[in-house]
C-alpha cells in the first residue's frame, strides 16, 4: 500500500497550481514515469521528478522525495503545452488535451 507524507505548506502549493491531494495521489497508483532529479537533490535528501495523466486526464508534474517510507510531494502542476510535446514522445500516455 502506498502511503504519502503531506505537509501543509506543500499541500497548498500543490492546490495552488490546481492539484489536490486525492488527483495526486490517484496518479501515483495509477502509475508515473519517474526519474531522478539531482538538480534539486542533497547528501541528505533525494529528490524524484514525475509526470502522468490526473484522473481527468489531463498531464501533470509531480515534484517529491520518499520520507520515511512514505511518498512526500513537494510540488505539483499541470505541464505546459511545450512540456507535454516533449515528454510524449518519450512517454505515449502523456498526451495533449483534445481543446489544445
């Protein structure tokens, strides 16, 4: 089972940008393309970079670390239209929304 770690002040962040927490973590059990991310990574703590489609259906961003044994977002946002074109080449889930 999946288990998250949700800060306040990452939550609202995340909600900000117009992702809840239920759409994100919908995205991490239905499965993400995730890769290291060393630019914003320290000796002390590892950070991951994600992308996937939200339960609408439209592609997102997912910034996080693992504490714990438990997921802990630190940010999250709908891609842009360039990102998406560049990601779905690689990764064919990752599509554009039908009104772009």
């Amino acid at each position: 089972m999946i288990s998250f770690d949700w800060d306040t002040g990452n939550s609202a962040k995340c909600e900000k940008h117009g992702l809840t927490r239920a759409q994100i973590e919908a995205m991490f059990r239905e499965g993400l393309h995730v890769a290291p991310d060393p630019e914003h990574s320290t000796d002390a703590e590892q950070r991951f970079i994600a992308v996937g489609m939200t339960p609408e259906g439209r592609p997102a961003f997912i910034a996080f670390c693992w504490r714990d044994g438990k997921i802990r977002p630190i940010s999250a946002r709908y891609m842009h239209a360039r990102e998406v074109a560049r990601h779905a080449q690689a990764i064919p889930e990752i599509r554009p929304r039908p009104d772009h």
